[in-house]
C-alpha cells in the first residue's frame, strides 16, 4: 500500500469522526510520526509503498482515533510554544490559549527570580518559562502523581530540570520553601455541569483537570486566599489562565485580595488570562 493509498483510506474513516475536524492534517501527522518523515519529505514519496513494518501501527493509530481518542495522547506528544512536549493519559494536552500565560511569565518574572506553577500537570507552563528565561527557577505542584510524570519527562528532555522543583501534593497542603515572586497558575475551572456534556474526545483526558467545581472558581479561591497573602512576595503578580465565562469572576477574587488587576485576550480575542498584581504591605 503506498502513502497515498493509506491516507485516502484513512482521510474517508476520519471524516465520520465526529470530533474530527480536519482528518488531512491528523492523518498526515499520524504517518509523518509513525515513519518519522518530515512532511516534505512524505509529499515526495507519497506515490511509495510504506514500509511493511509501519502498516500494524498506522492502522491501529487509526482506530484508535476512531474510537475518539485524542490525536496527542496517540502520538504522545504535541506541540506547546515551540516546544516539543510529551503527553498521554492521565495529564492535560497542552493548548495554544495557554501560552500567553508563559509569555507574561517570561515578560513579569524579575532577573533572577523564583516563581510557583500551581496546578502544574505535564509542566507545559513551568518547562517553556525556563527554557526561555535562563536565569529563574521554578517549583511545579499538582496532585496527580501521573501528570508530573510528564512534567519531570518535559523537563528532562528540555534540560531544565536541575531549576524545576517537582512537588506531588495538594494545593491545600503544599508550604514553599521559597517565596516566590509570581504565582503562574492554569487550574482546573470548567464548571462540574459543563465537564459532563464534553464531546468523546475530552473526556480521555483527565475529569480532575477540568473540573473547578459548580461555579468553576473553586481553584482560583482556593489559590488566592492561601497563597497571595502569604506565599507571594510584595510587587509580585499571580497570573491566572481562566474559562471565557468566567474571567471577570475571577479578577473580582483577585480585587478582593486588594491585587491591582489586568484581564487579556487570547489568540482568538477571548478575555483568558487575568493577572493580579501584590500591593506591598503597609
């Protein structure tokens, strides 16, 4: 079977895939890893037969995603502000809404400051702040054991992890051993009644994730009154990534914090981030 054969064949599969939005681009990802080809490379060989070896994987790759699971957790890896990142099951797949939280930690955190990545999952955030902030270091939290699995894979790959702290404990009961001076935080803030009606797809990765209670502040409360006051330093910012619904609600936790605040769009104009920044103490 040649290339093309392959990917007409698995193109027509994917496009009764209700969760499949572009069937060319998973299927050229799928074989471009799987044969590891780069994709100008598999526009030139599209008319060869693939290699016997590759055929078992390709077709169960496909089913795979025929049966709804997430392109990323297939391949094991995505992309995340120009970083490779690994992922898989039991951690969240990094998007591309969630960089501008990396690119205001790259821009806030001062020269050689310390900053606390609190629901921390594959270390997404923490890896892409270090590997372009040389002179920092971070501590990286979150309760889910198989998540910083990712996060210590992420770090090692990227050699930054002898200035990433790795701590598996719950937001609750964590005590830094440094104060930090910015708080970088993507919680879990979808509302418990909306992580129920996800589409098939989201719903292979992890529920604890996702679900910040019935109002999907649960994480932003929890984070602001337990650490803004005491495990932040003066002048120092927390910086929130928040749900499209919900932002505003969670800029009004912060203002009761007495935080001067800031609320930013995304890529694609949603208001997504929301940055609060510590008074000093009189």
């Amino acid at each position: 079977m040649t290339y093309n054969e392959f990917r007409t064949e698995a193109i027509a599969k994917l496009r009764d895939c209700t969760d499949v939005e572009n069937p060319d681009f998973e299927i050229t990802t799928l074989i471009c890893h799987i044969c590891s080809l780069q994709k100008a490379r598999l526009l030139a060989i599209r008319g060869e037969s693939i290699p016997e070896k590759y055929l078992p994987t390709l077709s169960e790759a496909v089913e795979r995603r025929l049966q709804h699971e997430p392109l990323q957790y297939i391949i094991g890896e995505w992309e995340f502000f120009g970083l490779r990142m690994f992922c898989g099951q039991g951690c969240l797949i990094p998007r591309p809404e969630t960089e501008l939280v990396v690119e205001k930690a790259i821009e806030l955190i001062p020269k050689g400051g310390h900053f606390l990545d609190l629901c921390a999952g594959s270390g997404c955030i923490s890896v892409a702040i270090l590997n372009n902030r040389k002179d920092v270091t971070g501590t990286a939290v979150d309760i889910s054991p198989e998540a910083l699995e990712y996060a210590k894979k992420n770090a090692e790959y990227h050699k930054v992890e002898k200035r990433l702290e790795i701590v598996n404990m719950p937001l609750e009961e964590y005590l830094p051993i440094t104060v930090p001076d910015c708080i970088i935080s993507n919680p879990p803030y979808v509302k418990t009644k909306d992580v129920d009606a996800f589409p098939q797809v989201m719903k292979y990765e992890p529920r604890i994730a996702f679900d910040g209670g019935h109002d999907g502040l649960e994480f932003y409360k929890t984070i602001a009154k337990r650490y803004s006051a005491r495990f932040l330093k003066d002048g120092g910012f927390l910086i929130f990534e928040a749900g499209y619904d919900t932002v505003r609600e969670v800029e009004a936790i912060l203002k009761y914090r007495k935080m001067e605040t800031t609320v930013l769009e995304d890529m694609f104009g949603v208001e997504r981030v929301c940055i609060g920044k510590k008074t000093a103490s009189k």
